[in-house]
C-alpha cells in the first residue's frame, strides 16, 4: 500500500482514539465489519471514497483533513487554477481531483474525473445525491441495471445508493464533472 494510504489512516487512527470511539463502534456507524474496518485502518487497504465521506461524517471533520491532514479555511470564496485541484487517489480506476478542498463546511463535493478508456471499475454506491456533467469523451454510466451513454454537454443526477460506475467509451480518455452531496 502506498504512503499516501498509511498517512490517511494513520490520520483517521488518530480521530477515532480523540474520540474515544472503538475500532467495532467506528465499524458499525460507517457499515464495515470490525475485519474490514482495521483492514483500512492499518493501512493494509485503500480506502472507497464512499467510506471516506462516512469516516470523515463521523468523526465530525471535514474530508480534507483526512486526506491531506491540514483543515480546510475559506468560507466565501474558494478560487483554483486549473490543475491545481487536490488529487484524490481512491479507485485506480478514476483519477479524481478535488475542485473545493480549501472550502470549510462544503455541502457539496465537486470533482473532476478522469477516466483512463482501458479499464472497467467495479460497481459502487455512496448515500447522497450525484450529478455528472461530461466534459471530454463519451461514457457509459452504469446505474444498477439501466445504462446511459454520456456525451459532452450531458448530464445525469441519479441517487448514488444504487449501485453505479462509469467508464470511458471507445477506449479513449474521458473527463466529467461530479458533484456529490454530502
């Protein structure tokens, strides 16, 4: 597992003995079994992004500052150059990129996604609500039996707890916009 992984759990360790909170408490509130949950918490896995968000609602902090360690500060406006989004290493899969980091208290989470055109993620589900607006590319998204073909220009808002993934058409890169609640 890479350093990146270890440093996030270590992170998340670190929140869950502030708390007081049981690795079997932690385990139950987020939907793991106690094996899975020490699994990521030793950093012997990855983390599902879906699993982030639930870590992060529990332990009351926001998802930077389990990704990055420093705490978010901007609470009007938060402006990026482009390429300079906080690259989220969850699913090799997606290559994500946070547009909104450096924003406190966020209800939403907007990412640009890349997809690479050669790989076939597996299916995954996350409570809230998502919205996809492709970029670049064609794709397919998957939400539970129903499939659509995304174009530039098109949009999807679906409820992520069906079980969903996307993937690049043609295998050509493709570049979309989610926003997530959270």
């Amino acid at each position: 597992m890479n350093e990146k992984v270890r440093d996030i759990a270590a992170r998340i360790k670190g929140l869950r003995l502030l708390l007081g909170i049981t690795e079997e408490e932690a385990a139950r509130r987020v939907g793991l079994t106690v094996l899975d949950y020490q699994k990521y918490e030793n950093g012997d896995d990855d983390f599902p992004i879906s699993i982030l968000y639930e870590i992060s609602e529990l332990f009351g902090v926001d998802l930077t500052e389990i990704l990055t360690g420093v705490s978010p500060k901007l609470h009007d406006v938060c402006y990026l150059k482009k390429g300079t989004g906080l690259k989220v290493e969850r699913y090799d899969q997606y290559d994500f990129q946070d547009l909104a980091f450096k924003y406190a208290d966020r209800k939403i989470e907007p990412l640009l996604v890349s997809l690479d055109g050669t790989k076939n993620p597996e299916l995954v589900s996350h409570q809230g609500q998502e919205f996809n607006y492709c970029l670049e590319g064609r794709i397919k998204v998957v939400i539970g039996k129903m499939e659509y073909i995304l174009k530039p220009g098109d949009s999807l808002y679906f409820n992520p707890i069906i079980p969903h993934k996307m993937l690049a058409m043609d295998e050509k890169p493709a570049k979309f916009i989610t926003v997530i609640t959270v």
